[in-house]
C-alpha cells in the first residue's frame, strides 16, 4: 500500500488549478509590504457612520433638478452604446482576418472610457459629443470582440442545409444572424448597463450626469444628498429590466436625442492642430533626436508608477479571488435559508452595481489617500461581481449528496465544480481592473492614472497621450498574460464574463 | 440512363477516409432506400452524392438545418434563396414575398402544418420541425431528392404518408432511414452500409427484414444465438 501523496501533490486539474491560485496569492503576499496601505484620515469609522446615515436617511428634498442629471445619464448610456454597437458590427465581420483590426480594437479598449473623456475635453469641452465618444470609442473595441467571438460559434448546420449560389448577404442574414441573435442581444443589453455606470463616472470629469452631483455631495460632506443620489441609481439599475425593455428601444433613443446637449461648435483647425500637433512630443515632430531624449527625461518617474499600477492591479485581483470565495455563498440557493440568500443577493448586486470609481472615492474620503481605498475597491466590486456570477452557476447544479454539511457542500461537492469557472472569470476581470487601476490615479492614488490627470490638467497633451500608450500597452500585456494563466476549457457561457 | 456513377473513389471528411474504394451506379427514376448503423458512412455518402448532383437534387439534411429564431415561413423559403436576389431576400425578411406566401402556405397545409406559418420553428415539437424540414426540401421543386433520415422524429403512420409525398414529387430519390418495412415495402433497391463497405445492394423485393439484420453486429443470427446460449 502506497503512503498518501503530500500536501498538494498530484496531477488532477483541480489541484494544479489550487498550485497556481496559491502561487498568486504568494505573490501578493510578498509584494505587499511596498504597497503604501496607510489610513491617513483622523477618524475614519466616523466619516463611515456619517455616509451610512446619509444613506439610510437620504434626503430627496434637497436634490436640485435631479430628473434632468437622470435623463442625460440614461440619454448618453443609451447612444453611446447603440454607437458602440454599429461601429463595432462590422469590425467584427473583419475581426479574425485582419491583424490590423484586432490591434486597432486592442489599443482602443485598453484606455479606460474616463481617459477617452478626458482626451475629447480637451477638443470638443464638456459637451456630448465628449460624453458620447468617450463611450461609444472603447466599446466599439469590445463589441468587436465579443461579437466576432459569438459569431464564431454559430451553428453551421442552417448554413450546410442552404443550396448551393446562396450570396454571402442571403446566407449572412438567414442561416447566421438569426442563430446568435438572442445572444449578440444579451450581451448589447449587458454591456448597457456597464455604460450607465461610466455614463455616471463621466460625471467625475465634470459632464453633468448624475456623478457630477454625487462628487460635490460626498466631496462637500452633504451625505444625505449623496445617499438620495445613490438609491436613484440603484432603483435606476434595478428597474432596467422594465424601462429598458426591448419593445421601449426605439422611443427610448429617439427622445434622448432631445436631451443630449450641449453640442460644441468645433472648429476644425483647432481640432486639427490638436491630432497633428499637440498630441505629439515637440522634438519628434521635428526630427530632433537628441531632443527626443531630452524631452523623455522631463517625463516625471514613470517606474515607481508603473510598479504601483501593477501592484495594485495583483492585489485587485487577488483581493477579488478571495472575495468571491467567502461572498458567493451569500448568494446560492445551497446554503443559508431563503430570507438570507435573498438579502446576500441584494447587497452582491448593490456593491456590483455601484460604479469602482465611486466605491473607491467613497474610502478614500474614509481612509485617505493610499492605495488601501483603491485595493478595497477593486477587491469589493469585483468580488461582487464574480461572486455573483458563481452563484447563478452554483444554482443550476444540482447536488449528488444534499445531506452533507454545509462545508463539505462548500468543498467537496460545490467549489470543484464552480472552482474552473471562477477562476477564468478572475483572468477576464485581471484586465479590467488593470484598467480601472489606472483610473483610480485620477482620485491621487499614484498609479500611472495619477500622472495622466496631472498632464491633462497641466495642458502637457504630448505627455498626457505618451502616458496614455503606456497604459494600454501595460493592459494588453496583462491581458495576454491572464490568457495564458486561465484554466482551458472552461465553457464560459455568461456573456457578462467581460 | 445513370444518374451518377461512383467508381472506385475513397469517401471521407478531411485526411480521414470512411468509404474506401466505393463503386456505386444510380440510376434516373430510382427509389434507393440507405441503411446501416449509425456511423456506417451513410451521411458521407450522401453528401458526395449532394456534391455532384448539386443544384439538380433537393436536400432534405440530418438534423433539419432549420434556423429556430425565423418562421415556418422563412425557413421555408430558404430553400429557394438563391432563386433571389440579395436584396429581395434581405425584404423578404421584413415583409414576405406575396406570391411566396401563397405557395409555401399550400405546401405546409399539406404536410400538416397549417396556421403554423408565422410561428418560429423554436416554438415546435420535433415532428413538426421535421415537417418543416421537408417542406423546405419539396419547396426546391427539383426532380431528385436526398434526405438524410427525414423521416426520423415522426411516427410510422405519418412516415408512410410523408414518404408518399416526397416520391410523388420526385422522380428519383436517395434517402437514408433506419425504418426496415418501410425500405422494403416503399423503394425499388436498397443499400446496406456496414463499417465503410457496401455489404448489401439488391432490389427490394428481392429481401426479406431478416436478410437486413447482417447490417448490425449485435443483431446478426450468430450473435443471436450466442446470446440464448450465454443465457441459458
């Protein structure tokens, strides 16, 4: 009889999937230590218990014309999707021919939809063309993808059984489209409701959607404000399913037209200047090598900010691991008794709906500026969000031995099976919050975001776009590193993974 | 007159060969019943057969092909798609043909699918989605038929009816099905497929539903008998 094998040891897929989470979580550990986690604030549980008055007692009456900062929030959610969606179909028609439009689409979603804003500000100002680019720009990238990956699954039966001389168009629109109509729909639909959240983050730039009253609330200390402003974009969220219907679409966007403004007057010299000049380091526009390194030099110090980019994206989402693996049980069928899995599920989709950027400037005004509020942040919604997800899985399992303890139904009959899947959700969202790790320099965190911000507000466009490609050659490395650590053949068949 | 001649040509998908050196003749006016197990080769050779006869066959395919989102209606008429053009397709689909309309609705009150034009196919039981898939096939309106199973999801007294249908419309046809009385009462010849060889090819009055057992390795006499002994 052979002794038992030791501690982690074998080949199953399970535990080597259990080696590399450890490894990361290792990893994180390690580097911890040169994160800045300082809480700096004199009192935060005071500032806490302050918010959460303001949120339980939110005070509707002192809201100014809320129903106007509303509506542009729906209006710019609204058309920068749909703009999104038609600029983004027929990319994904050429998305798996050419190398060209998959970079193209690379580059463009991997600059934040708040950085895409504060580009277009300079050019166009605080107008809705601003707003509308700022979204519909980056989303173009992902509805490529997403949608050149769903076309790809097509059933190919439809199109087998056509005679032969079909025209491509023909054959296109019977025996293809119809077939992932339902899901090019579901994941449009979702990726909807992640643009109600940047449309209110565009606020935090100075659009006047609803963030734009949230951060003077909060930033002011008026909390019942901010709670007020807050349950109108959870009651927003939570009733998309009725006032988004698909039958209210086409009044839906029609009306909104009314709404969108201001629009700029754009002076296209001005804008031209702005592409072929401002954009761009003086010496290179020259030819001015030596000057060129000069002008790298001025940069500020970019290592240190790339190392808190990274760090801080690592700790994210390790933090997010951990976070889905104690939270998702809140929120499953399996465990707890049927009040309590309602209220996980309602506090899970609270913390997922609320927009990264608002959790993290929430801490930060409790914790003060360290990357401590931001980690929290990321680790928060991002957990929440998978956790979520995990817990629909698990509710569609059904249990082979339903007797055992609830933490032999955690561990031997639930988290393997659910274990694959979560962790591929985490590699998809490594991208993302390397991208909202960034932005959360805009709140003083000094990631590379911090230095972008600062360049903007300085007028230094030449070193505000250099920031900017650093950035999102940073994110498509990660997001080429998490494809590779990712378990393979996992069915992930939520179009909400992304 | 031959319909088509198979001479000594290997049969596969790819690099991987199901029917090695298969010599086969069709004949124009010919009922040809296709039988064998599952995996015997019969949807290979039915797709080489769909290959050289081209546009001069209909297909009816395993499976119906049908697209569950569109209409009776739509997926009907895609059996003449390429009859159209672009365009009138792609207006077809927001308000059908009236000239369309009219004929597919004759074909399906025939096959028993009436009042079911508008409904999406997603929306039907298999027998009807089977119907559909026939409908589309006899909507070619070509004078050869092959069908890959078409008759499998409907219960034998609508086979015979719907069999009945298709011959009647088609001077030849060339069908795999697993239904044996229906092969031997219905077709004039009968080709057995067995681990990529033709090991049976006869006319059908010529067979009995015992000579077709040799066809499957677990019902065989041999076989059969082995089992009584094993048991006893």
């Amino acid at each position: 009889m052979s002794a038992a094998p030791g501690l982690l040891r074998g080949r199953s897929p399970g535990l080597t999937l259990a080696r590399r989470s450890l490894a990361l979580i290792l990893l994180c550990l390690l580097l911890l230590p040169f994160a800045d986690l300082r809480i700096i604030t004199v009192d935060p549980w005071g500032e806490l218990w302050r918010m959460a008055l303001g949120f339980a007692w939110p005070d509707f009456m002192a809201l100014e014309s809320p129903l106007r900062a509303i509506v542009l929030t729906v209006s710019v959610a609204l058309w920068g999707t749909f703009i999104g969606a038609i600029l983004g179909f027929p990319l994904a028609l050429l998305f798996h021919h050419s190398r060209l439009v998959r970079g193209f689409c690379a580059f463009v979603r991997a600059i934040h939809e708040l950085f895409w804003a504060l580009l277009f500000l300079q050019v166009f100002g605080l107008s809705a063309v601003t707003a509308l680019a700022a979204l519909a720009i980056p989303y173009a990238g992902i509805f490529a993808k997403v949608y050149a990956e769903i076309l790809e699954l097509t059933p190919r039966a439809p199109n087998d059984a056509l005679p032969s001389g079909v025209d491509r168009l023909s054959r296109f629109l019977y025996a293809e489209l119809p077939l992932v109509w339902e899901r090019l729909a579901s994941y449009t639909r979702y990726r909807f409701e992640c643009a109600m959240r940047a449309s209110v983050l565009l606020g935090f730039v100075g659009l006047p959607t609803l963030g734009f009253y949230l951060e003077s609330a909060f930033r002011e200390g008026r909390f019942g404000e901010a709670g007020a402003l807050l349950w109108i974009f959870y009651a927003l969220v939570a009733t998309l399913q009725w006032w988004g219907h698909r039958r209210l679409l086409l009044p839906l966007l029609v009306g909104a037209l009314f709404f969108l403004g201001p629009w700029p007057d754009v002076d296209g010299e001005l804008l031209w200047r702005f592409v072929s000049h401002d954009l761009w380091p003086a010496p290179l526009l020259e030819g001015n090598l030596p000057g060129l390194g000069a002008w790298l030099a001025g940069l500020p110090d970019l290592l240190p900010a790339i190392g808190n980019t990274l760090l801080l994206a690592l700790m994210g989402t390790v933090g997010s691991l951990l976070l889905a693996l104690l939270l998702w049980p809140l929120a499953s069928r399996h465990f707890g008794r049927p009040w309590l899995g309602f209220g996980g599920r309602m506090l899970l989709v609270v913390v997922r709906s609320t927009p990264e950027l608002m959790l993290a400037f929430i801490f930060l005004l409790m914790l003060g500026p360290s990357m401590l509020p931001a980690w929290l942040a990321l680790a928060l919604h991002n957990g929440a969000l998978i956790a979520f997800l995990v817990a629909r899985h698990a509710d569609g399992l059904t249990l082979g031995m339903p007797n055992l303890p609830a933490s032999g139904r955690y561990a031997y009959e639930l988290l393997p099976r659910l274990y694959p899947n979560l962790l591929a959700l985490i590699c998809y969202r490594a991208e993302v919050i390397m991208r909202e790790t960034a932005l959360l320099g805009m709140l003083g965190v000094a990631t590379l975001g911090f230095y972008i911000d600062s360049s903007f507000q300085y007028l230094m466009f030449d070193q505000a776009f250099f920031l900017l490609l650093v950035t999102a050659a940073l994110n498509i490395a990660i997001d080429a590193i998490s494809r590779r650590f990712r378990p393979r053949e996992v069915p992930l068949d939520d179009p909400c993974s992304r | 007159m031959p319909l088509l001649e198979l001479d000594r040509v290997d049969l596969g998908h790819g690099t991987q060969v199901v029917l090695p050196g298969l010599s086969l003749t069709f004949e124009a006016g010919e009922r040809v019943a296709l039988l064998g197990q599952s995996g015997a080769g019969k949807s290979t050779l039915l797709a080489e057969i769909r290959r050289r006869l081209d546009s001069e066959a209909a297909w009816c395919p395993q499976g119906h092909g049908l697209v569950p989102l569109l209409s009776v209606y739509h997926n009907v008429y895609m059996g003449r798609l390429e009859r159209h053009g672009a365009l009138a397709n792609l207006i077809n689909l927001l308000k059908p043909r009236h000239e369309a309309w009219q004929e597919i609705g004759l074909l399906v009150r025939e096959l028993g699918l009436e009042g079911l034009l508008r409904r999406p196919v997603e929306q039907l039981s298999g027998g009807q989605r089977q119907r559909v898939a026939i409908a589309r096939a006899l909507y070619q309106q070509r004078s050869i038929f092959l069908g890959d199973e078409p008759l499998a999801s409907v219960d034998p007294h609508q086979a015979l009816r719907l069999l009945a249908r298709i011959q009647a419309r088609h001077t030849s046809s060339i069908i795999a099905l697993h239904q044996h009385r229906l092969a031997l009462d219905h077709f004039d010849r009968v080709i057995g497929l067995r681990d990529g060889q033709v090991v049976l090819d006869a006319p059908a009055r010529e067979l009995t539903l015992a000579s077709l057992d040799a066809l499957y390795p677990d019902a065989g006499p041999s076989n059969h008998e082995a089992g009584v002994a094993a048991s006893t």
